[in-house]
C-alpha cells in the first residue's frame, strides 16, 4: 500500500487546506495511535504481573511453591533483554506499524494460553509449562510496547506535546500494574477463581489488538511535527557504537534502569513482604497498589505538564529520585511491623508520586543525551539495564528471605495451606533500599549531559530564520532557547497548526 493510499484508508486529513508558511503539521490520528498503544500496556502489565498480587493463592491452583510463581514476573524480565535488542533494531529500522501490530499479537495469544493452562480436565502437570509458555509470549511482545513510546511521540508530536505523550503511554504500563494489583485479589479470593481472574485480565488485550490491526496504517505522518522529527534518526548500528562511547548515557541507563529494577521488584514481592505481618492480598494489592501507582499517574501527568513547558529534565529527574528514596526507606523501616496501613500506603504513594515519573522522563532525557541515536535505540537499552537489574535484585532478594513457621503468629499468607513456605522479607527490603541509595546518590551527584535535540531543533530553526521562513508560521516551538550549564532549557509558546 503507498503512502497516499494509506493516508486515505487511515483518515489522516479528511479536509487538509495547505496554509501559507506553515512547515509542520500535527494529525489527529496521533491521539489513536497514542490510544492504541497505552491500551497495549496496559494489557502487557495485567499479564506481567497478574500473579503477584495472589502469589499463595496462584502457588496453591497450579500445585507449586510461591517461588515458581515469581519467577512468572521474573520471566518478563528474562525475555526482555534478549527481546529487547530485536525490539530496538525492529522500531528503528522498520518503524512503529510492525512493532505494535507484531506486540499486540504476541500478548493475545500469550494471554488466551495462560486461560488454557486454567481451563477445568487440563492435565495437572500441563498447567505450569502452558502458563509459561503464555507469559514468555507476552513477555515478548513487552519490549515493543515499552520502547515505542518514544519513537511514537518524536515522530507524531510537537515539541510541547512530546513529554506528555511519551508520558501517557508508557505510565500505562505502571497503569496496568495497579489494575492487576487490585483486580487480581477481587477476582481471584481463592484458588478456584484463577480462571475466571485470567479471563477477565485478558480483556483489554482482545480490546487493543483489534485496534492495532485495523487502525494502526503507518509507522510516521506524511508532514513531520518538528524540526527533530524530520530529519532521519542514525542507522541502528551506528546508533549502538555511538552509545557506547557517551559516558553520560551510561550512568543515565544505570540509574533510570536501577529504578525500573526497584518498581518490579517492589512490585512483584510487595505482598510476600507484607503478609507476615497480617497484611492480606486486599490490602496488599488494591489498597498498597492503588497509593502505588495511582499516586504515581498523578505524579507522572504534572511532571510531564512542568518537563513539557520548562524542559528542565535533569533537575525534575534528580529531585523526583531523591523523594522517591526516601519514601522508600520509610516504607522498608515499617513495614514489618503490624497495624500500620496508612503509614504504609503513604509511604507507598510518595514512592509512586515522585519515583514513576522517574522512567518516562528518563526516556525523554536519554533522547536528549544521545539524539540523533534512534530514540528506541537509547530508550530501549536503557529499559534493558532496569530488566537485568531487576532480575538480579528478585533473585538476590528471594534468596534473602528467611523461612518461617507456617503457625507465625499474624501471617495470613499461606490462607490455612500447611504446604505452602512462608518467608521473612525483611532483610531484602533493607538490601533494596540500601541499593536505591547508592544509585540515588551517584546519579544526583555526578550525572550532566547536553540537550542534543533541543539544540538541534535550535540550529534548525535559526537557519530556517536566516533563510526568510517567517518565525511564527512552524508548528514547533520557535523561539530563543537558553540553555544552562546544567542543560535546562526555556522555551516560549510557539503555534500549532492541527489537522
């Protein structure tokens, strides 16, 4: 299908009018696209991490211990940094349309195999290697929802919609984690409601993968948005070798990826760290996950709002880090001790409002650090250092736990199943919070990079001034751009034109 074709099947511009001056134009269709790929994650998350909410419950439906549930997180993990290297070279070589269609495929079928390995006659022995086999196709898809949010917003938004779209779509995946952690318990109370909770989590995917099929025609609009969007990124080879020689982008991957490591991590043991001490599934999953992540949308649209108008991204990444840890030394410090629910949820939430945003910021400054590197090349390499980083860690930290009687006074983990292993998560909580300081500390006071885009974008403008290309008529922001030792920029409003 050529490129007109496909501009009239997708509806890109109904009664496009071509206005004097104008050089870019901004479609509609970015906000289905945007819409498409936030459902996709959202799906992605429920199945990465359905288990973890019930990890006793799920332990006792497939007759296996709660470590072999966590390792249906940590196989998301696994897949994604092999996957992740296809996922970069794939986005940026062939662009957006065959990696959401190919993503939302793989999570459907991973998904419809996982409400298989539940189905009622299906051999006892079956069900564990069906429901792996399910969420390692789900885990393959992961790479390509997670890294095309950045691609997505540099080649279809203007520079003062570029943080927020980027943010919308990948807080979508943190989204979807809270939506598992509140439904799961709700769905599933108890071992017989496994299926049911599968079925309904799978909805979404049905949802997006017929909107990935049907409306996702094409990788970038016909007219770029902005002056970065116009101008092709660097081969994905070349891109690779250029990474490796920017020192900044490296510690940037180390730290941004130690926080994505920490959410999974917390994610993924928060109610085996809590439940010995008497907090059940419910308070573990729908109220813990809900201060979670819900305060972290919260946090991730407002600092996606300040990023887009001052493009101050190093200072908003520093100071949301830094809050971040300190929540989370709170919640390590309480959390083995009983009748604290609202310390713990605050604590929780103060993580989410200020840690979130962390990722999707990070993605947008790792564009700036190493621009014109494809943007799915540095976003993705980065969420590959937080996946390793989160394998280790829950490997690390299981191993850490201390096994304690099933008859602990105040446990409700194990829901009276005398086989199940219940363990003291104490001591990994520590070494967690312990390692998100050391990180916190490095990145806050060594990292300093430039603004490649921004100043690229700048350049580009200046010499379409001195050209005679009147300064009012781009889409992009037109204006002075200061740029500060610490890389800050300003801006001022610029015009849009939307189609």
């Amino acid at each position: 299908m050529d490129l007109d074709k496909m501009e009239e099947t997708c509806n890109y511009q109904s009664n496009q009018q071509i206005i004097a001056n104008s050089e870019y134009t901004l479609y509609k269709r970015r906000w289905y696209l945007l819409t498409t790929l936030a459902l996709l994650n959202i799906s992605n998350a429920l199945q990465w991490l359905a288990f973890a909410p019930v990890a006793y419950t799920a332990a006792e439906f497939y007759s296996t211990n709660v470590n072999i549930i966590n390792l249906l997180s940590v196989v998301f993990m696994i897949v994604g940094i092999p996957c992740g290297i296809f996922a970069t070279w794939l986005l940026d070589t062939f662009g957006l349309r065959l990696s959401i269609i190919m993503s939302a495929w793989l999570n459907f079928i991973g998904s419809l195999i996982r409400i298989v390995s539940a189905l009622p006659g299906i051999d006892e022995g079956s069900r564990i290697p069906l429901v792996f086999v399910g969420s390692v196709l789900a885990a393959l898809a992961q790479p390509f929802m997670l890294f095309a949010p950045t691609k997505l917003a540099a080649l279809w938004f203007p520079e003062n919609q570029r943080a927020i779209a980027n943010m919308i779509a990948t807080m979508c995946n943190p989204l979807g984690i809270m939506l598992a952690g509140i439904l799961s318990p709700i769905l599933a109370p108890d071992a017989s409601k496994i299926l049911f909770m599968l079925s309904i989590e799978s909805i979404p995917g049905i949802l997006a993968v017929v909107m990935a099929t049907v409306g996702v025609c094409s990788s970038q609009p016909p007219t770029p948005p902005s002056a970065s969007a116009e101008s092709p990124s660097e081969p994905f080879l070349v891109g690779v070798k250029a990474l490796f020689r920017n020192k900044a982008y490296w510690l940037l991957a180390w730290a941004v990826g130690g926080g994505i490591g920490l959410f999974s991590v917390l994610t993924t043991l928060l109610s085996q760290m809590l439940c010995p001490w008497g907090y059940d599934d419910n308070f573990a999953g729908v109220v813990c996950t809900a201060a979670l992540i819900g305060a972290g949308l919260v946090g991730g649209i407002g600092a996606g709002i300040i990023v887009d108008n001052t493009k101050r991204y190093i200072r908003v990444t520093k100071i949301c880090y830094v809050i971040a840890v300190l929540a989370l030394i709170a919640f390590s410090v309480m959390h083995s001790y009983p009748n604290l629910q609202v310390p713990i949820a605050v604590s929780l939430g103060a993580f989410g409002f200020f840690g979130l945003p962390v990722y999707p910021i990070g993605n947008e400054l790792s564009v700036e650090t190493t621009y014109p590197v494809g943007e799915a090349t540095s976003s993705g390499i980065l969420f590959m250092f937080g996946q390793l980083q989160g394998i280790l860690l829950v490997v690390i930290l299981s191993a850490l736990g201390q096994k304690l009687p099933n008859d602990f006074p105040g446990q409700v983990c194990t829901a009276g199943n005398p086989d199940i292993e219940v363990y003291d998560m104490t001591i990994p909580a520590y070494v967690m919070t312990g390692y998100a300081v050391v990180v916190m500390l490095v990145f806050v006071l060594v990292f300093r990079t430039r603004y490649r885009r921004l100043e690229a974008e700048q350049a580009k403008t200046q010499d379409s001034s001195e050209e005679g290309v009147s300064a009012e008529s781009p889409v992009h922001e037109n204006v002075n751009v200061t740029t500060k030792p610490e890389g800050t920029a300003f801006y001022s409003s610029g015009t849009l034109t939307s189609m």
